[in-house]
C-alpha cells in the first residue's frame, strides 16, 4: 500500500487530533485555523516564531486533563501558555505541539484571611490577585513589571520576583500548593492552604520548572497584611559603578529596604519622555523604598540617605505624597514599555552577587562597546537580578545575532562574578544553549532525570531549557 505525501499525512493527523480535541472542549476552544494560530506564534521575546498546529483554551482542571489525556496518546507535543508575556521564549511553540492557555481559568476559589491564603485558578493575573483582597487590607507580595498582564501560571512556571521581592521574596516564598495536571492526565494536588507539607519538597522542584513537568492549574498563595505606610526615595547619581557601590553599601549595612530599583540614563530619558515621572538629569537612579510605622520609614530612610551622601549623588528626593510615591513608582514599572516605543531590545535577566554590581556594570558597558550596540540597564539592584536592555534594529540585517552574541557574554560575565542564568524570566529558548556554561554535564543529566519522571516522553514543553545534542533532540519518547 503506498504512503501519502508527508503533507498529506500531516494534514490527516491534524485533523484527527483536532477532531479529539472538539470531542472534549466546547468549539470556540479550539482553533485550529492557520492564520487564527498565528496569535500563538510566539510570546513576548517576537525575535522567535512558530505557528503552533492548534491552541485550545480549557475553562477547568477536568478539561486541561482531558487535553493532555489526548495529547499523551497521540505523541503530541504540548507547550502551556499564560498570558504570553515570556522575555525567554518559554511559550514558544513548536510546528507540531498543541499550545494549552490557561487564560480563561481565572476564578477565585478561596480566599481564607485567618490562615492568610487565597487560591485562584493560575489564569488569573498577578495583579488581580492583589485586587481581589485588598479591600480587606491584604495583598500579593510578588510584583514582576508585567504583572497587570502576566498570569500566575507564569510566574509559577518562571519563579517570578519583582521590585518588592529583596524583602518578599519571589514566587516559590509565596506558594503554598498547586493542582497540577501530568501530561498523561493524571491530575495531583501538592502543598497546601500551610506552610511546609510533608515529605519531599515537590513544590520546590515544580516552581521555576518552566512548564516542563505538568500544568498547574491552581495555586494557592500566601497574603500578606498591607503595610502601615511605604515610603520611597529618588537617587540620582554621576554614574552606573557609583550607583552600585551605593546599593551593595545599603545591602552590608544591614538595612533591608522592601525595594531597590536601578534605572540609567538611556532608561531615565525613554521613561521620562514616556511617563513623565519627573526622574532627575543623571548618568544612574536607584529607587529604594522602605515601609512600616512612620517612626520606622524615618529611621530607616535617615540610615540610606547617610549611606548615598558618601557616594556624591547628584540629587535626592524623598516623596512627601500619595502621588509622588505613585508617580515615582509609574516611571520604573514603564520602562520596558518605553523603551519598546523607542527600539527593539532584548531583555536578559542574569543574577549577580550585589557586591559585584559595580564590576559587572562596567564591564557591560566594555562588552557594548565592544559590540557596537547600546544596553539601557534596569533592574532590581536589591537581590542583584540585572535586566539589561540591549538595543538592536530587527530590520538590519545582523542586529539581531550581534545583539544575541552580546547577550551571551553578559550571561557568562553573570555567571563568571558566582551568579547564574536567570533571576525570574526562565531559561526558555533564549539560555537554553547557555545552560553549559553553568551547569556540568552531570548536573544537567540529574535534572533531565526528573523531568523523565514526570514526562517520560519529553512532550512537555519541548525545545527548552536543555540544549539539544548533535541529533537535533534530547532523549528518545
């Protein structure tokens, strides 16, 4: 019997899958159309592209279990999907995968001031978690830039942090249990409405697992009391490796601001023209706020602003309202969309030890010039998580691989000074070929290992993380 053409096969096997699929989800939860796929091609690092064969929208746990049910028996590829808004290629499909978005899952199921937890189906955005509970005086600590938009399934996913996570903590100190779906369809319960479960530490293992052991379809979180009151101070200073020691000096002080955010001039001048938050005329700012009673913010604030005065700052300012605070706080958290208005950039996310801030911005500064490229910085400077932005023309032919080779050796430096890859935006497509400039080949096959216990076949989330071998693949399915 003669074989049809590979596309025709291809074309019967779409059908059937998507054929299944209709089978278990309501209609409008499954396109399949090629040019309505196309919505799906890529997250937010767009320099990748891939039309996935189908996207389904579940509404709950029992129709994301009937999914990957399907899609474990007929070998099919499935990369789970927020809101899209990964800086790491961590949605990206593949040409034969099923994206599964969990955006319509965004329901709160529970909420329990006395035990301080709330539980929402992980469709649900980061900052509506906060907006369903603090009308009663109680909020969600992790607060990653896109959080009006990013979904708690990526932050799970990713390990999110944020501007407020150097006293708070990111996602995993924020987490108390899932419900997550196998690719099989087995649906298991990990965690729970308390602090510490029993036995292994199985949450530890899935938060920052980057989608490639289940989908996680429920969280629940820790809420935490509003402060009595937060204050934050401007600082301007004459340059980035000033601005550095300043902040690794706040660090050994012993102080613990609840945060401490670094912005330079060629981020200062895209906010300011965008937001207009009112940022002084200078090479470097840190934002650095602290809370508690207004006996404690003047304490505390008296201490940083004793430390930055040693470093000859070019202005301070320490908001004195409501609407400074607001305002102060509008410019960081649009930054990325500022200078997106500006330029194409890439945004990496390397963590560093804090005392090397200085050393590290230098050098970036070396590696740009070296490069040809700008790199605006911003970041948050408190757990030493850096975001450089390097700026690139996508429409010139070879920006983009000279902006992807500098990105490389500012990961390398991160790595070099004792910090790693990632602080919260996932290792993805974009570090994925890096992995083995920090991890030896053991300890990658001892993280490969696990995830052949929860996906034996490798078809969760493929093409990331780990770096492919010769063959073009990682391990047989």
């Amino acid at each position: 019997m003669l074989m049809p053409p590979p596309d025709q096969a291809v074309l019967a096997r779409k059908a059937r899958i998507v054929e299944r699929l209709l089978a278990v989800l309501p209609a409008d939860a499954v396109i399949h159309d090629e040019a309505e796929t196309r919505a799906y091609e890529c997250d937010a690092l767009t320099a990748y592209r891939c039309p996935p064969l189908a996207a389904v929208l579940p509404r709950s746990t029992a129709e994301v279990s009937a999914v990957l049910r399907i899609c474990h028996e007929e070998r099919v590829p499935v990369v789970p999907r927020g809101s899209g808004t990964s800086l790491a290629g961590g949605a990206l499909p593949t040409a034969d995968c099923v994206i599964l978005g969990v955006a319509r899952m965004n329901r709160v199921l529970e909420t329990d001031y006395a035990d301080r937890f709330i539980r929402v189906e992980t469709g649900r955005t980061n900052l509506s978690v906060t907006g369903a509970v603090e009308v009663d005086g109680f909020f969600y600590a992790p607060d990653p830039s896109s959080q009006l938009a990013c979904a708690i399934a990526g932050n799970i996913a990713m390990n999110s942090g944020g501007a407020h996570c150097l006293k708070y903590g990111v996602t995993t100190n924020n987490l108390l249990g899932v419900t997550m779906v196998l690719m099989d369809g087995t649906v298991v319960e990990i965690g729970g409405a308390h602090l510490d479960a029993p036995g292994l530490d199985l949450l530890g293992v899935i938060c920052g697992s980057e989608g490639q052991l289940g989908v996680v379809t429920e969280a629940t979180l820790r809420i935490l009391p509003k402060p009595e009151g937060a204050r934050p101070v401007l600082m301007g200073f004459g340059s980035n490796e000033v601005a550095g020691a300043c902040v690794s000096d706040i660090i050994r002080a012993g102080i613990l601001p609840v945060a401490i955010e670094f912005m330079d001039r060629p981020c200062i001048r895209a906010t300011e023209a965008f937001a207009r938050a009112g940022y002084p005329d200078c090479e470097a700012l840190l934002i650095v706020e602290v809370e508690g009673s207004p006996a404690e913010i003047d304490d505390q604030l008296a201490r940083i602003l004793e430390i930055a005065r040693r470093h000859d700052p070019v202005e301070l300012r320490e908001s004195r309202s409501e609407e400074e605070s607001r305002r102060i706080w509008l410019g960081r958290k649009s930054a990325f969309g500022a200078m997106g208005q500006i330029n194409d950039y890439m945004c990496l996310d390397g963590t560093i030890p804090v005392t090397e801030l200085p050393r590290v911005l230098r050098r970036i500064g070396e590696l740009a010039a070296e490069a040809g490229l700008e790199v605006a910085n911003v970041f948050h400077a408190g757990d030493g998580n850096m975001h450089p932005l390097i700026l690139f023309d996508a429409n010139r032919p070879g920006d983009l691989e000279r902006c992807e080779r500098l990105g490389a050796e500012i990961l390398k430096l991160c790595v070099e000074v004792g910090g790693c890859l990632t602080g919260e935006h996932g290792v993805g497509v974009e570090k994925r070929d890096l992995m083995g400039v920090q991890f030896a080949p053991a300890d990658l096959e001892a993280q490969m290992r696990v995830k052949d216990v929860f996906d034996p076949r490798w078809l969760l989330n493929p093409a990331k993380v780990f770096p492919l071998d010769a063959s073009g693949d990682r391990r047989a399915g």
